[in-house]
C-alpha cells in the first residue's frame, strides 16, 4: 500500500481559488442589498476576477501539470 501524498501547490492555488470566489461573492451581496461599494471593494474583485481567470486559463492550457522546484508532494499522516 503506498503512502498517500498531496501537491502543496495544487492545494495553495485551490485555496487561493475557493478565497477568490468568497471575497467576489461577499461584495455581490453586499451590492445586491444596496450597500455602497468602496473602492477597496472594487480593487479587491478586479484582484480575485484576475487570479480566477489565469487560474482557468493556466488550467485549460496544462501549465499547472509542469513539475518545479520550488513546490513539491506532502506525505499525509
């Protein structure tokens, strides 16, 4: 049986994902319910609409499946 192990990378883009889409959706009800957006807000969707756009597209175009050296497999235990 072999030790089961986990891309830290994958797993470091994934949470940067998930916060992304949080912070995007946060301020979409905050202006659904007609609360003013600052600017702060509206830097911060530009910020996470990019990342979940280059994410996509590094994703479609399998350059995330390139092994580095700076990130590697963690052993789970």
């Amino acid at each position: 049986m072999s030790v089961p192990t986990i891309d830290i990378k994958q797993v470091w883009l994934d949470e940067a994902w998930m916060t992304s889409n949080n912070v995007i959706d946060k301020i979409q009800e905050k202006e659904a319910l007609g609360r003013q957006i600052t600017a702060t807000d509206a830097e911060y969707a530009k910020i996470c609409g990019a990342y979940l756009y280059l994410y996509k597209i590094a994703k479609e175009s399998k350059l995330l499946e390139q092994e580095d050296e700076l990130t590697k497999t963690e052993t789970i235990h």
